[in-house]
C-alpha cells in the first residue's frame, strides 16, 4: 500500500488536476490512498464565508464565489454541466446553504468545522470524477466513515483505536489492488459531526492512513523540488536536500518548516515508513526521502513571523519559582498556545508565541490577578539549525535588532524586532 497528498496548489485549477489525474496514472497504479486538499486558497474563501456569516453580511454571496471557482474548473475537465460530477457538487453546495441559513451562532469552532470542511469534499469529487473520466478507475471514500476525532472543533484529537479498526475493515479492502480518493484534514466525531484537524492537517491525514494501513511509503507532492534548507519564497540560495532523518524533519517542523505539517512525522516515524517530498512541477525528479540519514547537511533556516512576545511580572515582586512556573505552563496549555520561546528572570516570565489574539487573552485572563502582561507584536524567529558560525547566523539576521536569543550546539534561535 501507498499514500500520497496532494495539496492545495497542484489542484488549484483544471490544468492542476490534470497534472495531478496523470502523476497517479503514472506512478501509483493500484493499492492506493490519495488524499487530496481543498483546491487553491479555497479553505481561506470559505474562512470568508464563515466571517460573513457571523458578521451578518453576505455569506451567501461569499459562498457564490467558491462554486463560481469550482465550476470553472469542472467546465474545463468536463466540457458541459450534463456530467453528474455536477450534481454530486449541487448537493454539497446545498447542504452548506442550508447550513447558512440556520442560525447557530453560538458555536463557532462548530460552525467553522461544518463549513470550512466542504473544500476538501468538493475537490476530492472532482479528482475522483475526473479519474474516472480519463479511465483511472478509483473509489471515492468519504474520510469521515473512518477517521474518528473528539469534538475538539477546529483542532480535533484522532481516536485511534476507532480510526484503526476502521481502516481495517473499510478502508484496507476498498484499497486493495485499487485505487481510493478521499479528503485530508476533515474527520468525524462519535455524534457524526464533521470535525477539522488543523490547518494544513492534509499532510497528518495522508500520514494517519499510512501508518494505519502499514505503508510501504507515503509521498507528499508539492511545488517545491522536495526539502530545501529554507524556504525558497524566503531564501533565494536554498539548496535541494537528497534525504534527511525523522529526527530532523521533526525538529525542523517543530520549528516552523511548513514544507511538512508538523503532526505528519511521528506516525510515519513509529512505523519506520519514509516519506517522500516530490514535486508534483517535476515528478521525474528524485525528491526528498525523509527517514534517511542527515549526511552532510547544510545549515538549515526557519522563520516564522507574526510572533508576540508576552512578558509576565509579577505584581507583588514574588520570585517566579516552581509552582509559578507550573501555573504558566497550564494557563498556555489550557488556551491551546504553544510556546515558540521562553526565558524566565527573577520576577518575570517572557514567552514568545504565535499571534493568536483569542487563544493569548484567554492566558491573560488566566494571569492577570497575579501578573502585570504586556506584549510585543510583528516579531519574528530566526531558527539556524547546525550552523557553521556566528558570521552566518548574523549574515541572515539582515541587521534585525535580536531581542531574545538562545544557542544550543545544533540549534540558534533569535527573535528579531
Ligand atoms: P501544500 O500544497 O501541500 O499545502 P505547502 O504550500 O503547505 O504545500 O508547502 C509547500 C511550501 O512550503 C513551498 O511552496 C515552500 O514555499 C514552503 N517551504 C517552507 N519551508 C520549506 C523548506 N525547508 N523546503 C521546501 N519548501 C519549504
Ligand atoms: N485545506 C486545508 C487548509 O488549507 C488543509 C490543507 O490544505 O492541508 O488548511
Ligand atoms: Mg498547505
């Protein structure tokens, strides 16, 4: 069995899904999982159409525009509205008008999950019709019969259990000497209702299967020739990366690679399944394996922006021992913010996280009795991995006043103003 992902921008139009449809003729003729992501930016349209919603203006309106974009693409693969693709993607837009006209505004991670969710299930019913159109003979899986999740909306927790005897008794048959199409990043609670795993969780789906369906190899396609020692919209001498171990790519991803979702590793590592970064521009070319070794690789550069600095101090001069720390700690876990960087001082605590405005005032809420907060804003994390030395780590900081700073022997960290 195989697994590969293909993501947003190698579906973002007809020619996308096109080039897609001929990589799977290609390379992946049978015993075949591909899990697909909604096509272009259209998770983000229907974020529009979720804002609109609770704002009270024009959701529908909003919604129109993501049918308009899909319907472009299906008269290209299709030639004429007769094709029952057609239908099938009436019915999803129906159920999410209905959707938009009932008034369940007191839940938003809910209602978010309900709606965001449908890009996945409209460009999987593309691909998997136009499949079958050009005689790629595929089932369409709807992800939710088997991939079970708490009701954790918008960043819900996979059952496991549940999800692998799933795998077993659906999944693993419907894939057998075939080919099965199905969604990333959505899933199902016990109650059936549709829950999202995180954004870009399309990657951490494709990997759950892989692990669950014991993988020869999982192979995510992407517009990059595979891993590179940066990101090449960021760093114009980034180099092609021939193969790198679990360790790394999850070290990497932990620091803000976007290359891979950070979740996508740990289930592929545990099973010792590589995985592979392909371009899905230039599939001929070899691609990264990740689950190599590290031999001879370069230093590496992350950066992430749009990160706030939160500095706690204590308002009655109290020295930040243990039990403070340990009541920090869980006012960050309980809002679900992870912390990117941390250093603690006699009387303050400074953490630095991703600027999430709900999730930062739910720790203030938390702290607040006991702490003066303040934040900083558009800051950013420089992460060298393996660097050569300090000329290097102070050639990429581009003169950016560094007001927090941590070297370790592998890793540099810098959070620039
Ligand atoms: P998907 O289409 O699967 O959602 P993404 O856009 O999430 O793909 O990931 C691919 C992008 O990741 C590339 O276009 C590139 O800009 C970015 N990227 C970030 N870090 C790296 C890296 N180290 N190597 C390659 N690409 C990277
Ligand atoms: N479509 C989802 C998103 O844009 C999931 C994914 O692409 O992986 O976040
Ligand atoms: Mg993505």
């Amino acid at each position: 069995m195989k697994v590969y992902k293909f993501g947003g921008a190698s579906v973002k139009d007809a020619a996308g899904v096109k080039n897609v449809a001929s990589i799977i003729q290609k390379y992946g003729e049978k015993d075949l999982v591909v899990v697909v992501s909604a096509t272009g930016k259209t998770t983000n349209a229907l974020e529009v159409v979720i804002k609109a919603y609770f704002d009270n203006t024009d959701a529908k309106a909003a919604f129109e525009v993501v049918k308009k974009n899909h319907h472009t693409i299906c008269l290209e693969l299709f030639g004429n509205e007769t094709h029952e693709v057609f239908d099938k993607l009436q019915n999803i837009y129906a159920e999410v008008d209905w959707q938009l006209e009932e008034d369940r505004k007191e839940s938003y991670n809910y209602v978010y999950d309900q709606i965001v969710s449908q890009g996945e299930l409209i460009s999987s019913v593309i691909l998997s019709a136009y499949l079958n159109e050009v005689g790629v003979k595929n089932s369409w899986l709807d992800v939710r019969d088997v991939m079970k999740t708490d009701d954790t909306y918008r960043e819900a927790v996979v059952d496991w259990k549940q999800t692998q005897s799933l795998m077993n008794s659906v999944v693993k048959p419907l894939a057998s000497g075939s080919i099965v199409v199905t969604q990333g990043f959505i899933g199902c609670t016990a109650e059936n209702c549709t829950t999202t795993l995180g954004r870009e969780g399309s990657d951490y789906t494709a990997a759950i299967f892989a692990n669950m369906l014991d993988a020869e190899n999982q192979t995510i396609w992407k517009d990059v020739p595979g891993v590179m020692n940066g990101d090449p919209r960021v760093f114009e001498d980034a180099v092609f990366i021939d193969e790198i171990s679990f360790n790394e790519a999850v070290e990497m991803t932990f620091y803000g690679a976007t290359v891979i979702h950070p979740k996508t590793i740990k289930p592929l590592q545990n099973k010792n399944i590589p995985l592979l970064v392909k371009s899905f521009i230039n599939p001929e070319g070899k691609g990264t394996i990740v689950g190599g070794s590290d031999n001879n690789l370069p230093p590496i550069r992350i950066v992430k922006n749009d990160q706030a600095l939160i500095t706690l101090h204590t308002k009655d001069f109290s020295f930040v021992e243990d039990e403070i720390v340990a009541e920090i700690f869980s006012s960050f876990s309980k809002a679900n913010l992870k912390l990117n960087m941390m250093q603690q001082g006699a009387i303050s605590f400074e953490a630095v996280v991703d600027n999430i405005p709900e999730k930062i005032e739910k720790v203030k809420a938390a702290l607040q009795n006991q702490f003066d907060f303040s934040i900083d804003e558009k800051l950013t994390i420089l992460t060298i991995r393996h660097y050569t030395n300090f000329e290097y780590i102070n050639k990429f900081k581009n003169d950016r006043n560094a007001i927090l700073e941590q070297r370790r022997l592998s890793t540099y960290q810098g959070l620039l103003a």
